[in-house]
C-alpha cells in the first residue's frame, strides 16, 4: 500500500502536468476540438490537487529517507501546483472580464474586414459587428481603448503602424497605403487561437486618426486577449513615432 502511495505521489504532478502542456498543441494540430482542450485544462488542475494532497499524505506518511524519492516527491508537488495555478489564473481573468470576443476603438463606426471576410467564412463568430451591447460593455471593461490620435501626417503613421504589425509576428494579409487599411491575423502562442486585426488610418484636418479592431475567430470571450492586443500596440506605435 505505501509503494502504491509513493508511486502514485510521485507520477502525479508530471502526469497533470504532461494533461496541461498538450491541451493546446492538440488543438493547434487538430487533433481535439478546442472545447476538448479547455476541458484537458479542467483535468489537469483537478489532477494537480490531487497530487498536492497525494504527496503530502506520502511525505507526512512514508518519511522517505532518500534524497532522490524526496527530490521526485516534491517535484511533482510543485508540479501539481503548477498544473492547478495556471488554468485557476485563466479562469480568474475569464471571470474579470466581460464575455466579448470584439474589441475597436471605435464602436459606433469600427473597421471593417475586407481582405480577411473570406477567410473567416468558416468561423464560429461572424465577421459582422455584434452591435450595442458589445460596445456598451466594452466601454465598461476597457475606457482606454480608444481613438488615437496623432501630430503626426497620415503616411508617417501608415508606415509605423506596418512595421509594428511586421515585427509583431502577425501574418500580414493586406496592406492598403491608398486606403490606409492593413489587415492581419494574429495566433495565440499555446493554443494556435487566430484573432483578426483591422487598422484605419484617415486623416483628420492637421491630425492622423488611428482606429483598430482586434476580433476572435472562435469562443465567446477572449479573456481580455483583444484589448491587450490593442493596447500592446499603442504602445509601440507611440514608441516608433517617438
């Protein structure tokens, strides 16, 4: 019964953590669908309790005496709590923000997708704009995603959003300098996630307005992904203007 215990304590936490690092790669190569993942994700932290409990009972109970068994117990405790930390913290975010998957700095007139609407012809969410209560709850999560504006002319603007968009690893699918439009799509490291990105570029009397939409192809929230994505590059945009 203790070497059943030892042994299990000690696969535990390699074993939640090996359910966890999958999940997303899985999904990226089709292999799951990407609700399968989440509930891979779901498995992983309850398997990490388990082995946080599984290891304790061991060392409290067995008090091995070899360095190597400690070593192998204590790992995989604090690969349990990896296991669990990481899709608790998602879902902590998830519960912060509101259940939207589209966000623009401009609500009432955002981008539109002109290049990539075909490429979302398959998409669960649909290329069009959710409409009023998308943008009233945006406005409440997210205040600072706004129009940017700037000192600065048209083309100037047009040239450093393209070469932030580039060094973002983006894939470029259109870049319109008569129309001041580029399109892209970027893919979410762990799990391959596409979220299309539209900029407008117009000017404005002496000033240049920006306006980008950042949208998910699939899912009803996106954990706050887009408006980080929006918010990352204002931030490098102003750098690249400074």
């Amino acid at each position: 019964m203790k070497k059943i215990l030892c042994y299990t304590a000690g696969i535990s936490g390699f074993l939640a953590i090996f359910i966890l690092a999958i999940a997303g790669p899985l999904y990226q190569v089709d292999i799951v669908h990407f609700r399968t993942s989440f509930q891979m994700m779901r498995w992983a932290a309850y398997l990490g309790i388990a082995s946080v409990v599984l290891v304790v009972l061991a060392l409290f109970i067995l008090k091995p005496k070899h360095g190597k068994h400690r070593l192998i117990l204590l790992t995989s405790l604090l690969l349990g709590l990896l296991a669990f930390y990481l899709p608790f913290q998602q879902y902590q975010t998830a519960q912060s923000v509101p259940r939207i998957h589209d966000i623009t700095t401009d609500t009432v007139n955002p981008p539109a997708f002109i290049a990539i609407a075909p490429l979302r012809a398959d998409a669960p969410n649909p290329v069009e704009y959710p409409g009023e209560e998308t943008a009233q709850l945006q406005q409440a999560a997210y205040p600072d995603i706004q129009t940017m504006r700037f000192t600065i002319p048209a083309p100037d603007v047009y040239a450093a959003a393209l070469r932030v968009v580039e060094r973002a690893g983006w894939e470029l699918v259109e870049a319109n300098a008569n129309e001041g439009r580029i399109e892209a799509t970027a893919s979410t490291r762990w799990f391959g996630f596409k979220d299309d990105v539209v900029i407008r570029i117009v000017a404005d009397g002496g000033d240049t307005l920006l306006d980008m939409r950042s949208k998910s192809r699939i899912g009803l929230s996106d954990v706050g992904a887009n408006a980080n994505r929006i918010r990352a590059f204002r931030d490098r945009l102003e750098r690249e203007l400074d």
